[in-house]
C-alpha cells in the first residue's frame, strides 16, 4: 500500500526562522513574544535542488578559474559602488531594504535606467506597481531608455521562466513580500513564502550569473520583514534610511560577501529622484554665526568615511524624581553611562539636571569615539560655556574618566581640518606618533578633565 502523505504542521518564528513543533508564547531561540507562525508543511526541504552546483569531487582551489567573480559591475555612482564594494557581482544577491516611501524603488529603478542607458538588458519585476505607474515614475526620473523591460507579476514560476527567456544582465524584484512561490499555500509576505521565493530567485541567478537586487519591507520596529534566514540567503543586505523631516537618506551596507560592511552612501532625494552627495559632512553639521553652548562637533567615522557630525545637548533643571535622559542618534544606556563618568569626574551634580542630546541631521552614531563630543556637549549646556567653535573633540571615554585611543585618528584630523576646524582634543595615547594635518593644534588628554579644561569647559 503507497504510504500516505502527511501534512505536518510546525511553527516557525518570524524573527529569527526557529522552527518547533509546538506553539509557544514565546520563542525558545530568541526570547521573541508572539512570534510564531503556524505553517503546514506541504514540501519537503529534498524537493528545492541545491542552489549552488558544482563539480562532485572537490578540486583544489588554487586550479579554480575566478576570471567571471572578478569581472564585477560598477554602477559609476560613487556613492552606490562605495555601499556594494565596488559594484556588482555577477550572481550576486542583494537585498534593499527600507521603510515604506523612503525611495527604494526610485534607486532602484535609477540603477536599472542607468545601467540600461549603457546598453544592459535589465528586468524590473514588480509585485505592487502597475505598468503606467512605473513609467510614471521612470519618466520623472528622466527619458525611459530602451532595454529597460518591465513586468507585473507576482508568480514565481512566471517570472523564473521569463528569466530563463530573456536573459537579462541585471534583474529587480520589488518586494519579496508580494511573491509567491509555486506550492506554497501561505499568503504572499508570510515567512515561508519570503524564504522559498527567496530561495527560487537565488537559484534561478546564481545558475545564470545575473546580479540582482530584492526589495524587502521592514518590520515596525526596524527589521527586514521575514525570517533572519533570508539575510543569511542572500549576499549582500543594504539598508535604506533617513529621516522624514529631512531629505537627505542613507544607504547603509549591513552585509556585504564582496566587500566591506558598514559602509554608507548618502543621498538627497529630489524631485527628479536621488541625487548623490559626494561631500556629506556639511549636512551633519551645525550652522551657527556664533558658538553656542550644548553643541560639539565630533569627527565620526562611518565605515571607511569620516563625516564630521554636530552632537546637541540640552541640560535643564529636572522636578522630576527620575531625572530624564532622552536621546536622538545615540543610545541612551551610553548617555547614563557618560553622564554618570561626568558626574563623579567632574563633580558637577547630574543627578538634579534633564538631559537631552541629539545628533544634528538624523544620523544614528553607535562608535565610542563620540563619548567625549557627548560629554562635553552636556557640559557645555549645563556650564552655559560654548566650546570653541573651530574646536573638534572625539575619543572613547573609560568609566574611570581616562580616554582611550580610537581607530583611524589621522582621517579624522584630515577632515576636521579640510572643513575649517584649527583644533582637535583627542586621547593621548597614540596622538604623538600621528600625522598632523597642517595648521591643526592638538590638545592630547589623558582623561576627561584635561580635555574639559582645554575645550575651556573648566576652570584652568
Ligand atoms: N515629485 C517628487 N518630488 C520629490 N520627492 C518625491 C516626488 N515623488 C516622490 N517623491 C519621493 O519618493 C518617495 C517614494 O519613493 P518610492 O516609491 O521609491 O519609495 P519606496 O521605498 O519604494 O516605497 P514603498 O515601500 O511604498 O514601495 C516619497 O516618499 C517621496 O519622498
Ligand atoms: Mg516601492
């Protein structure tokens, strides 16, 4: 008698893809509330073939031939190559994500006119979009080049045949969560259909070589909609993000096979769509005729590239019995910690004050180098004393007060000085054997007292 087909069911979490067998509250992998999913498991994991095929008996690498790897895709937009590592790789998967209307089909439909215009053939597959609307779009981005094919569809199957036909150098899919995969009963979005239609597309390019970016929704809070799995799927994982209230976004790169991660891309959006800023520092910066108290500009680094950023702080007379300790751009267990440093360093009675710092332009700042821009911009505010207005400040600052050397000083002193900064305090260890740029004073300090006193925060 053949043996009948069981549907099994499983639960799997949509944060971290953790499969049981049993329903929980919460997740047993990651500690996640209300997180999993109910799925029937109708196809077995043996009917996807491997997505990757190659000879069956292992080779030695140095005889392989890397000749196609190499040959990648530069998209000549500074800023873009910069995020993907110098351009695109033939099979490579990138996956864009980003909140809803933050641009992610206008950069993407950029990079398929542009590279369209130097005569690729590129596929745009769009699951939420109508024909005329992408047009729409296409010709407020500039004249709809030839080689720039389009299509509707939400079919898997359509779509992996329509590769296979017409052969495209460089495929767009926007978004993974309106694709459905064949035999996959769950709605489109559902973190099964995200991770076999994921699955399929890698299958279908990595076997043809064509490089190709997927759209990804992100969650309400932050995460790129669907299991961590696919992020592990894929090669490359850019992020879209930027502050409504202002134009400018970020392309952050999360993950990068090919290249280096952390790097970013800043872009303002305008009318006629994204726009490159080659020289970001200026939009992270404070415009002030005057110094003012509370501000300090900080030399960050994000990724490879060093932006100068205007860190803000706001130090008012708290009633209540849990003073306040807001932030906007870096975490609030820092401030806590930095204020706390500040406190018995400094002797200045934090405890009695509300503390707000902001970082100007929106910019997110998660190194250690800005702890004594921070520091510094809450003593300012509290002090009613502006540091000097051609003074930068940057360097990791330990509980017991001292500063400790960060990376990269030099390229941080380099910028300061090309935007018109004429001094710098930084920590002292590491600071005599560095390359100064001219014009530029040091002020080395040992912990955050010298520093305090040289930024003219405290009495000499
Ligand atoms: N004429 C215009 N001038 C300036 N900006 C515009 C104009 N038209 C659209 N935009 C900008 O483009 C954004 C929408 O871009 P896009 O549709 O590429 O976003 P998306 O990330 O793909 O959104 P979704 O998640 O809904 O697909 C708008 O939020 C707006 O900021
Ligand atoms: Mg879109």
């Amino acid at each position: 008698m053949p043996k009948k087909t069981k549907h099994k069911t499983e639960y799997l979490c949509s944060s971290c893809g953790h499969v049981s067998l049993r329903w929980f509250g919460k997740c047993p992998s990651c500690g996640k509330w209300d997180s999993l999913e109910e799925q029937v498991h109708e196809t077995p994991a043996a009917h996807r073939s491997a997505i990757l095929t190659g000879p069956d008996n292992p080779v030695q690498l140095s005889t392989v031939d890397t000749e196609s790897s190499e040959s990648r895709i530069p998209l000549e937009v500074e800023e873009l190559d910069r995020v993907l590592g110098g351009g695109l790789v033939p099979g490579g998967l990138v996956l864009l994500g980003g909140e809803p209307g933050i641009g992610k089909s206008t950069l993407l439909l950029q990079i398929l006119m542009r590279l369209s215009r130097r005569g690729m053939k590129v596929l745009y597959v769009s699951g939420e979009e109508s024909l005329s609307q992408i047009r729409m779009r296409a010709e407020r981005l500039g004249t709809c080049p030839e080689g720039l094919w389009s299509m509707c569809e939400c079919s898997l199957e359509k779509i992996q045949a329509t590769v296979k036909e017409l052969k495209p150098g460089f495929l767009a899919v926007d978004s993974i969560q309106t694709m459905s995969a064949p035999g996959i009963s769950s709605a489109p979005g559902s973190v099964v259909q995200v991770r076999e239609s994921t699955a399929i597309i890698m299958q279908v390019v990595k076997t043809m070589a064509i490089p190709t970016v997927i759209v990804g929704h992100v969650t309400k809070d932050g995460a790129i909609a669907g299991p961590r799995v696919l992020e592990h799927l894929v090669d490359t994982v850019l992020y879209f993000e930027g502050d409504r209230s202002h134009s400018f976004r970020l392309l952050r790169t999360v993950k990068n096979r090919y290249g280096p991660s952390f790097e970013i891309g800043v872009f303002e959006m305008t009318g006629k769509g994204l726009r490159q800023v080659t020289n970001p520092s200026r939009l992270f910066m404070g415009d002030h005729s005057n110094p003012v108290a509370g501000a300090v500009t900080v030399p960050c680094l994000e990724g490879t590239r060093p932006i100068m950023v205007e860190i803000q702080a706001l130090v008012t007379p708290s009633n209540m019995a849990m003073p306040r300790r807001t932030t906007t751009g870096i975490d609030s267990n820092r401030l806590a910690m930095l204020s706390a440093v500040a406190q018995r360093q400094l002797g200045i009675h934090l405890q009695e004050y509300d503390i707000f710092v902001n970082v100007a332009g929106g910019l997110k700042i998660a190194e250690p180098a800005a702890d004594l821009g921070i520091i510094a911009a809450v003593v300012s505010s509290v002090q009613e004393q502006p540091v000097p207005e051609t003074m930068a400040m940057f360097g990791e600052i330990s509980l017991t007060g001292e500063l400790r050397a960060v990376g990269r000083s030099e390229l941080r002193l380099r910028e300061a000085s090309r935007l018109g900064f004429s001094s710098c305090v930084l920590p002292k260890s590491g600071s005599s054997a560095l390359n100064v740029p001219e014009g530029m004073e040091l002020h080395s300090s040992p912990d955050i007292v010298h520093a305090m006193r040289c930024a003219g925060l405290l009495g000499v």
